[in-house]
C-alpha cells in the first residue's frame, strides 16, 4: 500500500468509525426517551442540521430491541472524537436520570 493509499485508508477508516459514534449517541438517546436531534441541538445551536445524524437515526431499534448502552462508553467515545460539548449535554441528562424515580 503507498502512501496514498494508506491515507485514503486512514481517513475512510475515520469516517467509518465516526458513524458508528453518532449511531452509538442516537441509540443511546432511544434507549433514554430522548430526542437525538433535540440533545445535538442543545450542544450545537449554530450547527446546521446534522446528515449523519439523521441517518443513523433512521438505523436506530426500538429501545426493546437494542443492547444496552452505558452512559460512560458513550461519553467516553463522544470525547475520543472531540464531542466535548455534546458529551457535556449528555452529561446533563445522565445526571437528570439519576434524580429520577424508578
């Protein structure tokens, strides 16, 4: 593989992997009752609306149907791509989740 190549690798690699964290956030909100694009809104006002986002909301399962999600592999992998503030608005709900009686 050349350089060129590698790099292409790389990067398709990133994007791959990128989609799987969005995924990951939006099934996590499912699970939760919450609204994906409601929670990215609240960490990205100024941000357009969000393709990825909304794709993979679309591959999102009925809460039933999915594994469970802990809450600190999501923030873990919200802050490996730098989604510092999104991770700070899950944060948020995690906590308000934790108030809440069963």
């Amino acid at each position: 593989m050349n350089k060129k190549e590698l790099e292409t690798h790389i990067i398709n690699q990133y994007k791959q992997d990128e989609h799987m964290m969005v995924l990951v956030f939006a099934q996590w909100c499912v699970n939760h009752d919450l609204d994906p694009l409601q929670l990215y809104k609240q960490a990205y006002p100024d941000q357009k609306e969000n393709e990825a986002l909304k794709q993979a909301i679309d591959l999102t399962v009925p809460k039933e149907e999915a594994g469970h999600i802990s809450d600190e592999t999501l923030l873990n992998v919200l802050s490996l791509y730098g989604n510092e503030d999104l991770a700070f608005v899950v944060s948020k709900e995690v906590k308000k989740c934790a108030k809440k009686p069963d």
